[in-house]
C-alpha cells in the first residue's frame, strides 16, 4: 500500500469496534462508556494495570486492535466488581475485561507469560474433560505450572491445606486414577465442539 | 383565614419559587384569576437561597423583588403560603383540587417586629440554612421573606414557649388556636411549579459526605457566603472554622448516573463556575480551586464564564470522575482517581470538598391524575392537553432564566384552557 492516508486508514479502522460487539461477550456496550474514570480508579488491582478499563474502552474504539488483544490488563480482572458497582453508565465492565481476555486467547493473542491464561486454559482442560473438575488433578498441574523444581515446592508449601480438605472430604486421592465425571461426557464434548464451531464462524466474519 | 373564591375559569399555581411566581403573575397580569400555593412559610424557592447567581452574578434580591412587588401590586392573584395539594382529580377546565394548610399560629396582624423571637429560647434545624445553622421556635424564614410575617413552629405551641410569644405580641397576632385546614378548590388548570430539592449527597457512598466534615454540597457552599448565613459570609472549613486553601469541586456528583439521578442537572458545572468566583473575592490567591468534571456544560452565552474562569490562574480543571475520597492528616481528604487525560492516577490532598450535587424533581407521587405524564426523571412531560402544565424545575433541571421563560410558557397554556372555558361559558 503507497499512499499512506490509506495507510492511516487501515492502521485504524473502527471495524475493531464492531469485531469487539460481534465476538466479545457484553461487546456492545463499550461504545457507551463516557471516559469519566470511575471504574478505573475503583480498580483495587489499578496499579498493577497497562491500560486501566477506561483506556481499554478508548483503545478499542481507536480502533488499536494488536495493543489491546495483546494487552495484559484484562487478565489482570479479579472479578471483584467495584468498577460495575459504580459505574455511572451501568457498563458491565467485569463481563467485558473476561470477554476481551476469551477472545485473545481464542486468537492466540494473549501475552504468552500471563499467568492467569494459563491457569484459565488448565482449569477448562481439566473441567471438560470429564465434565466435573478434578480437585487433585487440578491442584498438581497448578503446582507444576511454572516447572518441577517450583512444583515440588509448592506442593510441599500447601500440603497442610491439601491435608484439611482431605479430612474434611474436599479432596479425594483417588482422583488421580481418573476421577468422578457426569454420565455423558461424550454429548458434553459433542455439545462443546458445535459451541466452539458456531464461534468459530462469528468470529471468521470478522477476523483481521 | 378569609374564604377561597375559586371558579374553573381559576389558574391555580403550584409553587411560589421563581418559576411559580413567574407563572401567576404573567397569568394574573393577563387579567386571569390565579390562586398561587406555596408549601412553605414564604415564597422564594431556592433562588432566594443563593448567594448570587450566574450567569450576571447579581444578588437573589435582585430578580426576586421584582416578583415581590408585583405581586403585592396584583389583585388577581390570591397567595397562599403554608399550603400542600393532596390530590387534584377531574379534566382541563374543571379541576376539583384538595389543599391542606397548615396552621402559621400568627396572622395578619403581625408587623415582623420580632418581639416574640427574642422571648422564645428552644431552637431548632433552620431549615433555610440546610441545617447549618438553628433557628428559634418563633421564627421569620429568612430576612427577604415574603410575606414578611412570622411563624411559631408547632413543636413550641403547646409548651411555655408558645404562651410567651404570644405574650410577647403587642399586635394581638399570635395565635395559638390556629387550626389545619381543608380546602377544595375548583380550578380550571394548574401550573406545576413545586421544584427541586438537592439530591441527597450522603447516598453517593465513595464520596463519604455522612463521613467526612470537610466534604459538603454546592447548596451548603451557597450558604456559607450569605451575611446572615451560618457563617457570617465566611468561607470555612465545617471541622476547625478555618478558611480553606485548597477546594476541590466534584461534577456530576450524583448527576448522569445509573445509581443516582440520570439526568444532566444542567445547572451544577455553572454553579462551580460560579462558586470559584466567590472564593476568589474572598480569599484571592491564599486559596486554590480544582474543578473534577466529566466535561464541563456550559452552553450557549454562558460559556464565556467558563473560558473567564478558565483564565483564572488560581483554578486548575482536572478532566476526571473522582473514584472515591478517604481520610487524610488534619481533617483533609484524599481524592482518588484516573485522569482521562493521559490516563494517570492520581491521590490529591484538598481541605475542603464541595459536591456539585444536582436536582432532584419534586413532583409527588400519587397526587395528579393519571393524564399527567410524567417521565422517568420524575419531571412533568410537555402534554398540551391534559390542563396541568409543569414549570420551571418541575418540567426539567434548568436554571433561573430558563426556569423564568418555560413557566411564561407554562402560564399562557393554562390561559388557554380558562379562556377557552369562559368562551364555552359565555
Ligand atoms: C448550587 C446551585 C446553585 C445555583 N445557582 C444558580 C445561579 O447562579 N443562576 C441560576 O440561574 N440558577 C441557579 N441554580 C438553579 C436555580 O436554583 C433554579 O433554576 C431555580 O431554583 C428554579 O426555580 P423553581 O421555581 O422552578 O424551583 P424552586 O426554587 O425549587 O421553587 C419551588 C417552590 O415550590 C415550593 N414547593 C415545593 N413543593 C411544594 C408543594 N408540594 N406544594 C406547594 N409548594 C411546594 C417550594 O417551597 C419552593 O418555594 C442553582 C442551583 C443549584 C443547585
Ligand atoms: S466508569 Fe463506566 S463510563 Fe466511566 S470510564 Fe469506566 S466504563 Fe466508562
Ligand atoms: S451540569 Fe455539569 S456537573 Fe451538572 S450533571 Fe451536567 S455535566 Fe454534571
């Protein structure tokens, strides 16, 4: 491309915005928000954010696409829901960080480090595989998470918790052999996979 | 009290604010008969409540005085103060409307001497001053008050106090056998003009007003600059009585919210605006002002009293909505948010924090008929034909001038429907 106003074009087509309506869960309401700040300094985990929700919101409708699929603030969201609470637009500001973070990883574009994605992916792993979570199984692969050598030291940290929710029949080591799971994992891995191609082809409509 | 006339070819007035007044009096001016109901001892509103006001920062006096005598002029318009609608019922040109007036306990003799005020000693919230201030149980509203007439607070009637007032009046005018009363009235179309009231700043929890001394309201800020306000026109901090170095004014404050009044109450970026007028004729540079806003609504004429205090080196604007105010050292707060300029998250000290709280509607519930549409605003929606016509505030958050020209409107299509009933009368 030679001309470099249509450079600028493409650089910021707003097509970002309508991508995020159509695929990002709650999507549609991010052209409500009114840039007054409420949520973002409402944030308890505000510092630790590179774009606060706000900016996200701004950045979106700026049409910054790689910046905030990339980004890792919505994988920062502990869901405690002060930003909803307040804001005076009534933007479902929590759905939209988790739907924003579901459609990066669904692209591949989360930041690869990012430490919630991962547990997030072992978490969804583990639940659909059998349709129930697997406590123990869970808890191991979230120990080994970040290598062996720090696995075993985890493991060793927790082991009195691991101990109290045994006694208290929280956890099962007989998990390991399997686990428990519901009657039909196979529809649920059928019903799952058509959920997935249905996106799949939402998502084509609008993928860069 | 001497007896109500009214036919349904009566404008009734609901509301002696400015918007009211306007509104009888263009009415009464035209010839019409109006009967004009205010709930509270005097007339005046919340105008007469201002220090001064924008956009020519001239004294409620002013626009106020005017009204006043015009209406002792006009023998159209019969007043009464102390009065509350409970129920209007019928159609355009026949209105059967219930009032209850309470008992004032003092009369028409009363010359205002004040004679029973210095007898009485029990003291109660003054009502005018927010609560800033107490106020004795005989007692006159405030000095602009109108009628100039004073009124013994029921609390005091039957205790010693009471008998001393009376004692007290060499004019024969307190009268302590006064009753409450019914009335119905026969009206032909009603003006609504009951108002607004400050939305209740303490409901906006971040901001901690029921917490914090040092956080109060543009209506209290108001006050604090009358002579005879509670502070003696004095600026001052409410925790220690001193003058303030450092102000902060929150927009919105709870305006344009989901949580709280969805409206733009259209009036509270002008009222800061103004408000930073006043501390710069009183404290000059010892004190500095920082605006919070989401952005700043001053439309048409008026913006240039924004770009006048935008050139204020003592005002700082910040574009951002306060997340929330905590406690600091010496009875000072903490102002957290985001800016949205740059996006960087400050946690600024200030000693004195003033919400520009907005307008709620006072139009009540239950009380009009159903024909009446009112929104969800709680404001009375333009209908032409259902003979109830809302004014001023009541019709939507507007300022004084406003207020003034939607009630001149409001008056001519009650005169409508009078003239059109004495046509059909003949
Ligand atoms: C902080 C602040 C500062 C402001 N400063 C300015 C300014 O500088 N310039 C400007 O133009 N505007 C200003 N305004 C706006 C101004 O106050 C309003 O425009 C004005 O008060 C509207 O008049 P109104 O008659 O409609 O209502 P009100 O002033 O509220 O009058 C209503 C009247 O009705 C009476 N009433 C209430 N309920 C009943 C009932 N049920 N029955 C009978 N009577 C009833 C009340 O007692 C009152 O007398 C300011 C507002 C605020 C909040
Ligand atoms: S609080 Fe709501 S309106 Fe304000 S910036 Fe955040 S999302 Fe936008
Ligand atoms: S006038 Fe200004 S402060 Fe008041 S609600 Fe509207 S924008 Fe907010």
């Amino acid at each position: 491309m030679s001309n470099p106003n249509q450079a600028m074009v493409e650089k910021y087509r707003s097509n970002f915005l309508k991508e995020v309506e159509a695929n990002v869960e709650e999507g549609h309401w991010v052209k409500m928000c009114m840039q007054c700040g409420v949520c973002s300094g409402s944030c308890p985990l505000g510092p630790h954010w590179e774009h606060p929700p706000q900016e996200i919101f701004m950045m979106i409708r700026a049409g910054k696409r790689e910046e905030v699929l990339g980004s890792s603030s919505m994988w920062m969201c502990t869901s405690c829901y002060n930003c909803i609470a307040r804001c005076p637009r009534g933007l479902p500001i929590t759905h939209i960080m988790h739907g924003l973070a579901t459609y990066a990883k669904r692209l591949g574009l989360q930041p690869k480090t990012q430490p919630t994605a991962k547990f997030s992916q072992l978490f969804w792993s583990n639940l659909t595989k059998t349709g129930r979570v697997n406590e123990l199984k869970l808890g191991l692969s979230l120990y080994f998470m970040n290598g062996f050598a720090n696995g075993i030291k985890t493991a060793l940290k927790m082991q009195d918790v691991g101990l109290g929710m045994y006694k208290t029949g929280r956890l099962n080591p007989l998990e390991i052999l399997g686990g428990h799971s519901i009657k039909d994992t196979g529809g649920l891995q059928k019903m799952l996979k058509k959920a997935f191609e249905i996106e799949e082809a939402k998502i084509a409509e609008y993928k860069g | 009290m001497s007896e109500v006339i009214a036919t349904n070819q009566t404008i009734l007035v609901v509301g002696g604010g400015i918007s009211g007044l306007t509104a009888a009096l263009e009415a009464a001016e035209c010839g019409k008969q109006v009967i004009l109901l205010e709930k509270a001892p005097s007339v005046g509103g919340r105008v007469s409540q201002l220090y001064k006001y924008f956009p020519k920062l001239c004294f409620p006096t002013c626009g106020l005085e005017i009204q006043y005598r015009r209406l002792k002029a006009n023998k159209n318009v019969r007043l009464l103060t102390m009065a509350e609608v409970t129920g209007v019922t019928g159609e355009a040109g026949n209105f059967n409307v219930s009032v209850k007036v309470s008992p004032r306990y003092v009369n028409e003799n009363c010359t205002a001497c004040g004679e029973c005020e210095k007898a009485v000693s029990t003291e109660f919230d003054d009502e005018f001053n927010y609560g800033m201030k107490k106020r004795k149980g005989a007692y006159l509203t405030s000095a602009m008050a109108y009628p100039q007439r004073y009124v013994i607070d029921p609390r005091i009637v039957a205790g010693d106090d009471g008998a001393k007032a009376k004692e007290a009046c060499k004019y024969n005018a307190v009268d302590l056998e006064m009753q409450e009363q019914e009335l119905s009235l026969n009206v032909g179309a009603v003006v609504w003009a009951t108002g607004w009231k400050p939305y209740d700043a303490a409901k906006i929890q971040p901001y901690g007003y029921d917490r914090y001394d040092n956080v109060i309201s543009n209506v209290e800020f108001e006050r604090m600059l009358d002579p005879f306000g509670p502070t003696g026109g004095k600026i001052v901090r409410p925790s220690d009585g001193q003058a303030p170095k450092n102000i902060a004014f929150i927009q919105c404050a709870g305006s344009r919210d989901q949580n709280h009044l969805k409206h733009c109450s259209r009036i509270c970026c002008m009222a800061t605006l103004k408000q930073t007028t006043y501390i710069k004729e009183q404290l000059g540079d010892d004190c500095k002002s920082t605006v919070y806003y989401i952005d700043i609504r001053a439309i048409d004429r008026i913006d240039d009293f924004h770009r006048m205090v935008k050139a204020d080196p003592n005002v700082t604007f910040v574009k951002s909505k306060v997340a929330n105010i905590t406690g600091g050292a010496d009875d000072n707060v903490l102002l957290n948010g985001v800016d949205t300029e740059g996006y960087h998250r400050y946690r600024n000290e200030h000693d004195l924090v003033v919400l520009a709280t907005g307008m709620e509607s006072t139009v009540p519930a239950g009380v009009l008929p159903t024909g009446v549409e009112i929104n969800e605003h709680n404001f009375i929606e333009l209908d032409s034909d259902s003979g109830i016509y809302g004014a001023g505030c009541s019709s939507d958050a507007l300022d004084v001038n406003r207020a003034a020209q939607n009630a001149t409107a409001a008056a001519l299509r009650a005169i409508q429907v009078v003239t059109r009933v004495a046509g059909q009368e003949g």
